[in-house]
C-alpha cells in the first residue's frame, strides 16, 4: 500500500525512530527512508559516555570491595553493612550509566541508530540482576555491542562472548574442563571442579541459531567444552579484569557441534564454532524474526522475515545491511501502529516530545520499576519480552497515567498541548486525540492526555 | 470509588446467594441426581474458593527445596551443596524419613506439620529440552508443546468455571504473566504510586480508549484495582501494626540478619494479595512470578543465594497464610517451576538446568497425605538421561486434579480446553480434600 510522505514521515521517526522531537518529523518528510539510512554507519552506535569507566575498572572495584568485605568480617567489623555497601555501589555506577543512556536517547538526532542499538543490547543481554555484573551493563553495552551494530554479525558475536560481563553473567568464566591440567591438579586437592555450559546454551539458544534448530544436549556439552578457557584476569594477572584464554583450563581435545568437527585448537576452537553459528541459515532466520518482531510487530509479517534473513545470508550478516533492509522494507511502513512502547520506548518519546533531558536517575528509577523495566535489569538472559500483552497490564496503564500527569505538570510550561501533539505524532495524530487535546481543562493534562493517546503508547 | 461504595457492592454476593436459594428449590429433583458436592457448587461454594498459582522462574531445585535426604545417593550427588540431615546445624526440616524442607521454609514447614503443606517432588511439564523459555511457556500456556497456544491455562481455566467476570483473578507484578493471559480479562496490580491529581483524566481517557482493545479494557480494570488496593493496603497496615516486631521478622531464621531484610516485604505482599482475596466481590484465583532460581554457580546450601530466594518464598507463603483467615480452609495455593535441576553439584557449585523438579500444595483445603506423586529416588539408573530427577507426575495432571476437585473444572473442559490434547493425562486424585 503507497502512503503519503506525511505519514511515512511520521511513522519513520516514531515507529523505527525513538519517537520525535520538535521538528524531526518536518525534518524526514522529503525523504523518509533516506533520513534513516542516513543513520547507519560503520563505526557503529553513539556511546552515552566519553572517556567512561572500562568493565574492567568496575569489575576490579567490585573484587577490591569483596576482598575488603572478607577482611572486615574477618576483623570482625560488623558495621561494614556489605548489603548497604554494594547497594551504594550498584546505585551509583549503575545510575550513572543508566542516566547516560536515557539522556542519549532522549537527545539524539539519530533515534533509528539508537533504537537499532538498543535491540542489539537487548539481543545480547547482561542483566545488573546479578551481583557480580550489577555495574557492568553500561560498560559491557559500550565496549561490546556499540561499536559493531552496523558490521558483522559475527563481530558482534564474539564481542559479546568473549567480554567478561557475558562470561560472568552466564558463569562461562569459572567453567573448566573436566580432563583440563587445572581440573587434575584441583582433583589432587581433592576439590570438584569442572563444566558450566550456561553460556554454550544460551549463545546457541538464543543468540545464534535458535532452539529450534535442531541441537541436542550434547551440542550444548561439546560447545561448553570448546569454550573452556574462556576467562577473566585476576586481580594480581595482567590486564586484570579483561579477558583472557585460560589454556590449563581448556578441555583437550577435538569437538563435534550440530555435525562439524573442531579439532583441537585452543581459544580458536569456541571462535570456530561461534563463525559457523553466525553463517547459519537459522541464525538468519532467528535473527531476522527477532528484528521483524522488535520494529514492525510482535507478530511479524512472513515476507519481512523472508526480506531480512536473504540480506543476512546474501551478505554473510553484514547488519548494516539488513537495517537498510529493513527501512526499504513496505512491511516496515505499515500504516497501523502494532507496536505497544515498552516504558523505556515510552519515556524516551515522551522526553523527545516534550524537549525535555532527563537530569535526575534518582526520579526515573522508581518510575522504571513500577513500570516493570527495572533499569538495566532484564530478567533473564532472553531479554525484555516484546509483546503488548506483557507492558499492557492494567497495573502498569495505571502507572503510566501517573506518571504522565506527574512529568506534564513539570515540563508543559507555557506550550500548546496541541503543537507538542502535531509535532510528536505528525500525522499520526488522530482527530480524536486532537480534538480532546484541545479541549483539555489546562496545559499539564493536554500534555498527559497527548502521552497516554492510544496512537503515542504505540508506534 | 470510595470505601462506601465498595462497601455497598458487597451486598451484592448476598444478594446473588439469596437467588441461588431460591432458584435451588425450584431445582430440587436435580439437585438429588448431582449430589451433595455437586449441589454445594451450583450454590455459589465456588464462590469461596481461592486459588494461588505462584511461579518460579529460572528452575528451581526441588533437591534443595525439598531435599531427600533420606536418599542414600543425595548425599555424594550433591557434595558441598547437599542440605545437612534431619537434626544437624542448619538441617533440614523434617516431612517423612526421606524429605525434609529447606531450613529456610520455616513457616511453610509448620502448615505442613498440620496437614496444610504437601510436596511433590518429581513433577515435570511434558517440555524436556531444559530452555527456560520454553519451559515457561508450556508450564504457563499449558499446551503439550512449545508455543501451542497464546494464552494461559489459568486464564482458560476461569474460562470454563462460567461467564466471564463470574470468577475474578488478579496477578500481582507490573507485567502480566503468560499463566494469566488469555480471553478471560483479569487484574494486575504492584506496590507502588498509584494516579496523580487530575480526576478528570482517567474519565477523558476512558472515552479514548473506547474502541481500543488493548488500553480499554487495561484501563478499566486497572482503576477498579486501584479502588481495591486502597482498601487492601489500608487492611494490611492495620494488621501490622497489631503485630510484634518478631512476628513481622519472622521466617528465615537460619539466615544472617543482613540477608533478611528483604522479608518482611515479602511477608507483606503475600498479606496484600490476601486483602485483594478476601475483600467483598475480591479475587478468587492470583497468579504470582517470582524469580531469580537460575542457580549456575554458587548456589549455597543452608546458607547462600538459594536459601535467599527460598526464604523470599517461605515468608510470602506465611503472608498470604494469615492475611487469608478462615478463607485459608477455601484456599489452594501450588508452586511450581518450569524445570529442576540437575541432581548432581556442577564444576562451579551450582546445578545446572534439569528436568523434574519439587512443587508445593498449600492450603487449608488440602487433603493430609504425605508426597503427591511418586519418588522415583536418585539411583544413577533412575536418574533421567544420567543427569536428572527423573519425573513421576505430569505437572498438568497436578494441575488438573486442583482445578477439577477444588474450583469444580469438568473433566472434559479440563482435557480439551484448560490443557488442549491432555485427555492421557489423568488429574492428580487426592491433593484436595
């Protein structure tokens, strides 16, 4: 179906954009899809911090903190609260980080590039629900996922595996092989050490191929074996904190994966096995469902997913390929919004709607927990779920119109409710929701009642 | 609404009882042929009953929740993992001469002693590729494979009790968990603000989302929640402040203090959600998540991470337990996770993803009995695939015997519509009284 440019101008910016600032959507009208492929580029996302601090940097405070806690408790110390202490920590860091991102996105001029960013932090999640990776999503996100949107998938991948946030989110750093020199000389000490095969799982489950694609337990196993080795430095090693290939660690040996054999090789040997999971024919498909569902709708349409898996496989997963794919696309411009915001889409395009950057993270991160996306704390490896029926609970529409008043109240000032709503939606805006913006008692509910329209909750 | 209005509805159930009277005389030479516990059910007795389905994310270790320690292999399987023995430091808890409960189940384990606390400890879901996704979604959507079906067996299950909106349910988070997603419209609530000043907007906003699928209805439900919340909160406040400080800390005794903070808010939402069920007109059935049991590493034993998150459960369970009254004689909770662990301790202390796992029954309409389900035991040639405690017991046969002898489910609905193509699977007899 052909659309105006008034519409496509719109849909660009709020559907595969974050939402638009005053002036975005005027800004798209001549060419839409040219604006967002404008956004692609080789070097990757935009980081939320210059000069941030490195996962190495927090992963060396955090083991510096436990070998403190250690010694206070061993002085008997009881005032050292370690609870209290990592919460400080979490809080700050974490904060700091969070804040950053929201501000990026809140700011930027590049919403596509931003939002194809976030889908791919998303994909590779590390979630701050765990202790020992509580101040390194921000990092982790900045230094393996940023800077390789727009390359190789592959590049990506082993990004992701190989940084010390994912080995210690999915426990690969402390797994050993079972005939490894490290497991005999632990044997002799009488101490049981040995496999952890979360991350092989999860890489093959849900990063790469998908679990559908037909591997058995012992696909996990000989993967977990492979990557053996895949560690972290101490903090008395060199480059504490990074990674490192623990070759006593590494089970010897040749593997046999999904049918190939990998003969033995060291650190190459996971590497090897990752290159062959990303030219997959169902990494391609898992993928391409995953972006179809993630921008256009969580029930994708068929074709776009025909679409976006032949641009992976035609260019051995060049992604930024597949996004411009994706913006060529006329299932990507369907004129019917089917996505529902999750609350992190949903406060992001209120602040661009409202030109507001958000200053205050001790303000935003009650508001992400009662909303259900708590602040880089994803509940499981799989990511934030994408589906309406999950953000649309009655409690969290509940939330949101509580907090749309609240920030209305703050940001409206002197504006028009109904030029913010032309600017933000475009055309997009439904004479309804015009119409009852215009009739609002005062400016602080035309503004909520802008935020809560059924056509801004989606996009 | 104000608590007049609310307290104006709940005349209503009187009334609709009163009918019931009558229309039963009239119904009398039926009701001969039904039975007495039939009769009681077309009366409005399922109109008293509760049900709580609480889910545990991640898999939760039925060896560590309910470990068998009696089992001669359970020791040496679990190395520095294993829960210590009936009577030693930081044991556990003692059921029969092979399960006890963890040392942090405390309050769980005294509604045992009494009969009101029952473990299954070889349940599974019919999903055996150990995905935690996967795994959710057939223990949540009930269907025999993966993906078969959009919406929830709960949901489906309020479906076949009657019209909608006869039995109310409620899930307590800010998102809605599959379990509870379906056709059948069903409230959620979380602690937290409620709506800001402006009384006009939820009215403008109403007209809005009038022809609007998704947000009209949300919007509806979520403001007569908000209604109800008031009332629950206000409840639970009042019956705190009645109760001493050692009562309000109590459960996770074998803990560190440190660790324990998080549990008298644990204790507290488990009291709320049974002010939301024992309102006039409140919910019957509540769908629950909680998680955080994806033990890789470092899992702990008495003391440690898991004990942490089962002492997080034992103190909602003891919450809901009082906040419920008498209504706990009406009420069945169950847990249960989307798969155990596996039997033997990893290379990194922890457990990795498994098969069978332990749930829990709870509740004061529990019939006494000892395990529901058999122990197939841990001898390495039971263990499933060398690896797992090896499953006894369909989980959606536990959860058909539930909803057929306690919310009076049809079997026929039960083996078709709550759990499509589970006609081979027969309802757990014997779990409620």
């Amino acid at each position: 179906m052909a659309i105006d440019r008034d519409l496509k101008s719109a849909i660009a910016v709020t559907r595969l954009g974050l939402g638009a600032k005053d002036g975005e959507i005027a800004a798209a009208h001549d060419d839409p899809e040219g604006y967002l492929i404008a956004q692609i580029r080789p070097e990757g996302a935009e980081q939320p911090q210059a000069n941030a601090p490195t996962a190495a940097e927090r992963f060396n405070e955090f083991r510096a903190y436990q070998q403190e806690r250690q010694a206070a408790k061993q002085a008997g110390d009881v005032k050292t609260d370690p609870v209290k202490m990592a919460a400080r920590m979490l809080r700050d860091d974490t904060g700091v980080d969070f804040l950053a991102r929201v501000r990026l996105a809140a700011g930027t001029d590049a919403g596509f590039r931003e939002r194809w960013a976030l889908f791919w932090a998303n994909h590779f999640t590390v979630s701050a629900n765990k202790l020992v990776t509580a101040t390194v999503v921000g990092p982790f996100e900045q230094e393996a996922i940023r800077p390789h949107v727009f390359g190789r998938f592959e590049d990506l991948l082993v990004a992701s595996s190989s940084h010390p946030a994912m080995l210690l989110y999915l426990d690969q750093a402390q797994s050993i092989g079972p005939n490894s020199i490290a497991a005999q000389f632990q044997a002799r000490t009488g101490k049981h050490v040995g496999l952890n095969e979360n991350l092989a799982r999860e890489i093959m489950e849900l990063h790469t191929v998908g679990v559908d694609a037909g591997y058995s337990q012992a696909d996990v196993t000989e993967f977990a074996r492979a990557m053996t080795g895949w560690s972290i430095s101490g903090l008395r090693e060199p480059d504490a904190g990074r990674f490192t290939f623990r070759d006593r660690a590494h089970e010897p040996g040749a593997r046999t994966i999904m049918g190939r054999r990998y003969a033995e090789g060291g650190e190459g040997q996971a590497r090897a096995v990752m290159k062959d999971l990303a030219a997959s024919p169902h990494t391609a498909h898992h993928l391409a469902v995953k972006i179809a569902r993630h921008f256009v709708a969580d029930d994708p349409p068929p074709t776009l997913v025909a679409r976006l898996q032949r641009a992976y496989v035609d260019t051995n997963g060049q992604l930024g390929a597949v996004a411009k794919t994706l913006i060529t696309s006329p299932e990507a411009w369907n004129p019917t919004a089917a996505k529902f915001k999750t609350p992190y889409e949903f406060l992001v395009s209120s602040w661009r709607a409202a030109g507001v950057l958000p200053q205050d993270i001790a303000a935003i991160a009650p508001v992400m927990n009662a909303m259900g996306q708590k602040a880089f704390s994803a509940p499981s490896p799989k990511g934030w779920p994408e589906e309406k029926e999950v953000w649309c609970a009655p409690d969290a529409v509940i939330k949101r119109m509580g907090w749309s008043e609240a920030f209305a109240a703050k940001a409206v000032g002197d504006r028009d409710p109904a030029q913010l709503a032309a600017n933000a939606l475009g055309a997009r805006l439904s004479p309804l929701v015009a119409k009852t913006i215009a009739r609002a008692e005062t400016r602080p509910e035309g503004l909520s009642i802008l935020l809560m329209s059924p056509e801004f909750q989606r996009r | 609404m104000t608590r007049e209005d609310v307290a104006c509805q709940a005349i209503s159930p009187r009334l609709s009882r009163r009918q019931a009277l009558w229309g039963g005389l009239g119904l009398g030479i039926t009701v001969q042929f039904m039975g007495a516990r039939a009769y009681a059910d077309s009366q409005g007795a399922l109109a008293q009953k509760k049900l709580v389905v609480i889910v545990c994310r991640g898999g939760l270790d039925g060896l560590s929740l309910s470990p068998p320690v009696g089992d001669a292999n359970y020791g040496a399987l679990r190395g520095a993992i294993a829960i210590p023995g009936f009577g030693e430091v930081g044991g556990a808890l003692k059921l029969d001469d092979t399960f006890g409960l963890h040392p942090a189940m405390g309050a769980t384990h005294a509604l045992a002693v009494k009969g009101q606390a029952r473990i299954v400890p070889a349940v599974a879901t019919p999903d055996r590729e150990r995905s935690h996704f996967e795994a959710q979604d057939v223990l949540e959507s009930g269907a025999s494979v993966v993906y078969g079906t959009s919406s929830g067996w709960l949901n489906r299950a309020l479906e076949a009790m009657g019209p909608a909106g006869k039995v109310k349910a409620i899930s307590v988070g800010p998102t809605a968990p599959l379990i509870l997603r379906g056709p059948i419209e069903a409230a959620s609530w979380s602690p937290g603000g409620a709506a800001g000043g402006d009384p006009r907007l939820p009215g403008i906003l109403g007209d809005l989302y009038a022809h609007d699928p998704l947000l009209g209805p949300a919007l509806a439900s979520g403001m007569a929640t908000q209604a109800m919340a008031k009332i629950a909160v206000a409840d639970v406040a009042q019956s705190e402040a009645a109760m001493t400080d050692s009562q309000v800390n109590a459960g996770g005794a074998t803990l560190a203090p440190v660790l324990r903070q998080g549990l008298p808010q644990a204790r507290k939402l488990g009291a709320t959600l049974a002010a939301f069920m024992t309102q006039p007109d409140g919910k019957q059935v509540a769908a629950v998540s909680i998680d955080g049991f994806d033990t890789h590493a470092n899992q702990g034993a008495t003391q440690g991470q898991l004990a942490l998150r089962l002492a997080y459960v034992d103190a909602f369970l003891d919450g809901l337990a009082s906040g419920l009254g008498p209504s706990w004689n009406n009420t069945v909770v169950v847990l249960a996770t989307e798969f155990g662990r596996t039997a033997r301790v990893n290379g990194t202390a922890g457990t990795d993803h498994g098969t069978a796992s332990t749930a829990l029954v709870l509740g004061g309409a529990l019939k006494k009995g000892g395990i529901v389900g058999d122990w197939p035991t841990l001898a390495q040639a039971r263990l499933f695939e060398n690896r797992d405690t090896a499953p006894t017991l369909d989980m959606r046969g536990l959860f058909k015997g539930v909803l057929r002898d306690h919310m009076g489910v049809e079997r026929a609905k039960l083996d078709t519509q709550v759990f499509p193509g589970s006609a081979g699977v027969a309802p757990a007899d014997g779990v409620v009284a």
